[in-house]
C-alpha cells in the first residue's frame, strides 16, 4: 500500500462526550464495554456529558455534589462484560453485567442524549485508561437533532442495547436496573421520534452493523451485513482491507481470511491486505517479527486472493508511538469505498462467522466513487500509515496475542452464573439483595461486602439453612451502602455488581450536614452550580488549608467597606433573599423529562424537599429571630405557589408536572404546619394569622 497523505481526523475520544453547542440539558447515556475502569467513566466521560465543571482531584466535595445533583436528573448505565462488571462504581449509575455464553460483550457503542441533541459514539476504544489515552485508536459520531438525523440509525441502536440487556444475568425478571434502562430507551426513542429525518442528498451513507449471538442458533454477523450492505452499492468488493491487533489462533488455516475472500467479487483478481502489529526489534534490517498467525498469508491464495501483509504502527519507544488497538475493514469495489470501524477484531467470533459469537458494534461508511468527488480520497486517508512486508514468508510469525488480555489486564475468573445480581435497599430498613439461581452455583461459596464497613453477607450453609431461595435479604445496618460484593468459592475470586434499588434513599454525603439553609438555597438556585459548589466547598477547607487565590484577595482588615457590612441590615438580607427565591422559581419551571427527574428536582438530594428541611432547622434553632425565618419559609412557600411549570419539544407534559407539583406542595405544607405548630409560643399572633393564609393558598 502506497503512503498517503494524512487527513487530520485525530482527536481526544473524550471531547465526544461534551455537548453540543445548544444541546440542552443531558437526559442521559448508556455505553457499553468489554473491559471497564469505573473511575474513568465517571471523571472524564460522565463529568464532560454532564458538564462538571469541579475536578475530581482538586475539588472533591464540589465534584462528588456536582455529580449527586446532576445525576438526580439523568440517567447513567454501562453495559460491560460480566468478567468485568464486579468493580466498585457510584450507586448514581448503574453497572450492567451481559453475559454471553462461550463469548463475550465486546461492542463499544455510547448512546448519549440530551434535551435537543442525541449522538452514538461506535469505537474500537473500551472504556478505560489505556483505551482512551494510551492506545491508538478509532471512533466516530452520528449526530441527530430534531431537525436532520439519521433516525434508521438510532432506532438500530436502541434495538442493539436492548438486545444486550437480554442477556444480562436475570434480566427476565425485570429488577430495577433493568427497568432504568428499558425506559431511558423508551424515553429517549419517543423524543426522538418526533425528529425530522435529514432530507438532504449525501454521498455519505453510514449502516451500524452488528455481531450478535441469538438463542437457539441464528444471530447476526458484522461482516455479513457490511458486505450486505456494499452490494447494495452495487457489487460485491474486489479489494479488502485489514487492520486488527488480535487474530484467530490457527496457524493453518484462517477462517476469517477465507470467510472474507469467499465474500469478495468473483472473476477477476481479488486483492487482500492484512496489516497487522509487529514486534519492534531495534534492527530495521532485522527479519519482521509479525505478532498474527502465518494462516493470514497462506489462506487467501486458496481464493484466487492475492494477499499483501503490510506492518502497523507499532509500539516504538524511540518514535514514541502507542500500542494499536483500533479494528477496520475497508472495502473497495468500482462504485464505491467503504470502510468499516468499531469494536470487531479479524476473529471469527468478532466477525460473527461462528456459533459462539461476540456482541459487537461496528459503523460502516460508503461513498460513491464519483468524478471529482473528494469523499472517497478522504475515506482512503483515514488507514493508518503502514510499512509493506517484502517477504512475508520470510518473517517471523508470532501468532496472535490471546484477546481476553486486550485490557491489558490478566483474565478474571469466571463469576459462576448462579450469581444473578446485588441490590442495595436504602431507607428506614436497609438491606442488601442477592438473587441467585441454584442450577449455576458451586457447593460451597460465600460472599462478603467490601469496603469500611466490610463484613460476610451471605454463605451456601446459610443459604440452604433458609430453604434455598432465589432472593435473600440481608439486613445492613451502617448508615452507607457496601463498596462492592466480593463472591468466594473454591479457591477463586471475582466481583458481583452492586446497583442501588432506588437512589432516592441513598445517604447524603457526610459532609452535607454542615449546608446551610442559606447555602443550599444559592446552590439550587444557582444558574451555574458547579461555580456555587466550588465556592461553597472552599469555604469548607480548614483555616489552614493552602489557598491558591490569597495573593489577589483584599486582607479583610485593609478593607475600608469592612465595618460597614450591608449585607448583615435586615432589609439587605430581605432583598437578597427575594432575589434568590426568583432564581429558584425560574429553575423550577424549566422543563423536566422524566418523572423520575421530576421527582428528584422535589424530593432528591439537593431539591426543595432538602431545601425545607434545612429552613425547618434554622426556625427550630432560632433564637431571636424566628419571625424572620418564619418569613422566610412563608415566602419560600409562596414561591413554589407561584411556579408556572414551561415546556419543550419532548419533555413532560404541563398537566403531568403541575399535578404531582400540587400534590407535593401541599404534602409539604402540612409537613411544615407540624413543625411550626410546635412553636406557635414564639411568634407573634400577626405573623401565625399570615402563615396560616399562606398555608392555605398551598392547599387549593
């Protein structure tokens, strides 16, 4: 293959993650993966889709809050391999085991939605460290908003992840994290079936191709449908390309190889080029050291194939070049080029050629070879710069490293499949589920919590002492949810996924306790919360905590205005405060999306139930100024009374969200009636005669 020139499609995968300009607010994603680093996920890819503006190493408590409050409102899951599922992960999103027999979960497919914008990232890149910073690798984006999209290709996707869901362990009896995201689906596929299709004529047609395993025999096979679709174009491919770090392991015969010539055009010349990794020797004059199987050569003659091997970019410490992970397959055919990248190595369980076959993901582009058309050139240059084997038959072939290590990660053991699933019950009485199924347990097993409050949760003794059910609770009483769940039987190891059953009675962090009524208010209120927790977190570090910004401070005994505090004057405050009470009446008429959103907007961490509770302890502790705090919950009562609930393209309907805001507000009023009852003593007889109006507008 001939050096082309270079297009400058290169870029930081993480940046995929960020909206859109005008994308409006996130309602949530939904990724998969086959090896998973939580940590990961959550500070990089999650912060940038949510927008987190707080950095998790420098501002942790502003982060872990950003996180909580933007997370109340959406909707956040990974599908990874079983093998890879059991890591410690925040109970905010969900972690979603599929376990495929005799194969794996290896599609790295992202659906990520907002309000006004939905975008699918298909890549070759798992979701880790060495994935999206330390290998080479490829992606690509399908946008849609409500005027142009590619609808075929989002419903396509949204029946891929569903299909995934199928096989996660228990999923036929509907626990709550499979219902999170079976209806982040539904939800998201009616918005965007309102959208409008794009009318326009593109010389670019992109088709998402699938290897899926199916029940029974059958399923779906990535190669098949490209090839499907390039004859569609109008002829079966003459030339083919390959880039793959991993193989299949047969040194006789490959079967992928053999699979993909048979495909090809018949009559005529067929042309096959294998580009695989190499191992670099320092020696350039050195015999190629070939990390693939000699079956890549010697299958495709046997096709009337003539074959080329061509070396990729290797890991070179003196050009300080990454190790190649990114899978493409281009086709080329008089009438057209296509190319076809995502998560599908040349295997021939990745490729769907086989019964044990993979979950992958691929997007596959065509353009029309056209006079004077530049689309296909641009294709072309997409292929990475690879260096031609003169005599491949010479080299030494390696073979290929085995797959299950492409994490760069030892294989974990099998967690036996009589381990469905864990669930955290938070509230009053707290427990830990576990479902299991008899038929896929060993004999004897344990299982234990891991983290500060590590203990034994459950064993096989105590298991069959209780009559063998298929879900036990295990009551916890530490006021926090376990870490992880460790599972232990015959000498090996592995994680169990632990996904909270409702997040709402999730514990609020520690730390939260010390937020103030006033404090909490300016954060929900805040336009931009990421700036009101950062400044509400600094003033939580200790006196003698560094602070990076006390060169350009004013010393506080320099400042001349110092002895003069407006803001300490009654009728300061009273302003200030009605400003604010504004800004949360305007966040409480933005649209909501769900009436999951909805209800954490009222009732979650950092909504106005918490908001209330806070005002009800500085009136309980007032000393002398429990009239003005009265005031206070009034005013905050007559805002809620006031709030016009507006709508958008997709989201909750009026009538829904102003039914459950009456309700709420009137269970809110009766609650505060309690509170102030208790200390009618206290207040005045004027100030009781305007509370109690106020009480009644929230009741009508």
């Amino acid at each position: 293959m001939s050096k082309r020139r270079k297009t400058t499609g290169s870029g930081a995968m993480l940046e995929l993650w960020r909206p859109p300009q005008g994308a409006g607010e996130p309602v949530g994603c939904l990724a998969t993966t086959f090896t998973f680093s939580p940590a990961l996920f959550e500070e990089q890819c999650l912060a940038r889709f949510l927008e987190i503006e707080s950095e998790p190493n420098r501002e942790d408590l502003a982060f872990l809050l950003e996180r909580e409050k933007r997370l109340g409102s959406a909707y956040a899951a990974v599908l990874a391999d079983y093998t890879q599922a059991g890591k410690e992960h925040s109970l905010r999103w969900d972690v979603l085991p599929v376990r495929i027999r005799g194969a794996r979960q290896h599609a790295k497919i992202s659906l990520l939605a907002w309000a006004r914008h939905i975008r699918i990232i298909v890549a070759s890149a798992n979701l880790t460290e060495q994935g999206y910073r330390t290998n080479q690798e490829v992606a690509a984006a399908v946008d849609l908003t409500p005027s142009d999209g590619r609808i075929e290709l989002f419903l396509e996707t949204v029946s891929f992840l569903r299909s995934l869901l199928a096989f996660v362990p228990g999923a036929a009896e509907s626990p709550p994290e499979i219902r999170r995201a079976e209806d982040f689906l539904g939800q998201v596929g009616r918005h965007a079936g309102k959208w409008g299709a794009s009318r326009r004529r593109d010389p670019i047609r992109q088709h998402l191709v699938f290897t899926l395993p199916a029940a029974g025999g059958g399923g779906r096979s990535s190669l098949g449908e490209a090839v499907q679709a390039c004859r569609a174009r109008g002829a079966s491919p003459r030339e083919a390309w390959v880039a793959s770090p991993f193989f299949d392991t047969d040194a006789t015969i490959s079967k992928a190889a053999a699979e993909l010539c048979k495909l090809m055009a018949r009559g005529g010349q067929r042309r096959l080029r294998v580009c695989v990794p190499s191992v670099h020797s320092g020696d350039s004059s050195a015999v190629p050291r070939l990390a693939a199987p000699k079956s890549l050569m010697l299958t495709p003659p046997n096709y009337s194939c003539k074959v080329t091997v061509e070396k990729l970019p290797g890991t070179d410490p003196d050009r300080n070049q990454r190790p190649w992970h990114a899978k493409m397959i281009a086709f080329l055919a008089e009438p057209y080029t296509a190319l076809m990248i995502g998560s599908s190595n040349f295997t021939c369980a990745g490729l769907g050629l086989v019964k044990n076959r993979n979950a992958e993901a691929n997007l596959l582009t065509i353009v029309d070879r056209a006079a004077y058309a530049r689309e296909s050139g641009q294709l072309e240059a997409v292929w990475p710069d690879v260096s031609t084997v003169a005599e491949p038959d010479k080299a030494e072939w390696l073979g290929s490293p085995p797959e299950e290590n492409e994490g760069g990660q030892d294989a974990a053991p099998a967690l036996p499949p009589g381990f469905l699933s864990a669930l955290y019950r938070g509230g009053t009485r707290r427990t830990v589920v576990l479902r299991l199924d008899a038929g896929g347990l060993p004999e004897e097993w344990c299982t234990h919590a891991c983290g500060q409050d590590a203990r034994e949760l459950l064993t096989s003794t105590g298991w069959a002492a209780q009559g063998r059910p298929s879900a036990v609770g295990i009551p916890w009483e530490p006021p926090h949810p376990p870490e992880k769940v460790l599972v232990r039987w015959a000498g090996h190891e592995a994680f169990l996924p632990l996904n909270v059953e409702d997040s709402r009675h999730l514990p609020p962090p520690p730390r939260l306790e010390h937020m103030s009524a006033e404090d909490m208010l300016l954060i929900v209120a805040a336009a931009d919360p990421g700036t009101a927790f950062r400044a509400w977190a600094k003033q939580q570090q200790p006196p003698d905590a560094y602070d990076e910004d006390l060169d350009s401070a004013t010393p506080s005994d320099l400042d001349p205005l110092r002895r003069y505090d407006l803001q300490a004057t009654f009728l300061h405050r009273v302003r200030r405060r009605a400003r604010i009470l504004g800004q949360l009446r305007a966040h409480l008429q933005r649209p909501v999306w769900s009436l999951a959103a909805l209800d954490w907007r009222l009732r979650g961490l950092l909504g106005v139930s918490a908001l209330a509770e806070r005002l009800v302890r500085d009136f309980e502790n007032a000393d002398g100024k429990a009239d003005e705090v009265l005031l206070t919950l009034a005013d905050f009562l007559l805002v809620l009374r006031e709030v016009d609930y507006r709508t958008e393209d997709g989201s909750l309907p009026k009538a829904v969200v102003d039914d459950a805001f009456r309700a709420f507000l009137s269970e809110l009023a009766e609650k505060l009636r309690g509170h102030v009852e208790a200390r009618r003593s206290r207040l005045s007889e004027e100030l009781l005669s305007f509370w109690e109006r106020v009480l009644d507008t929230c009741r009508r």
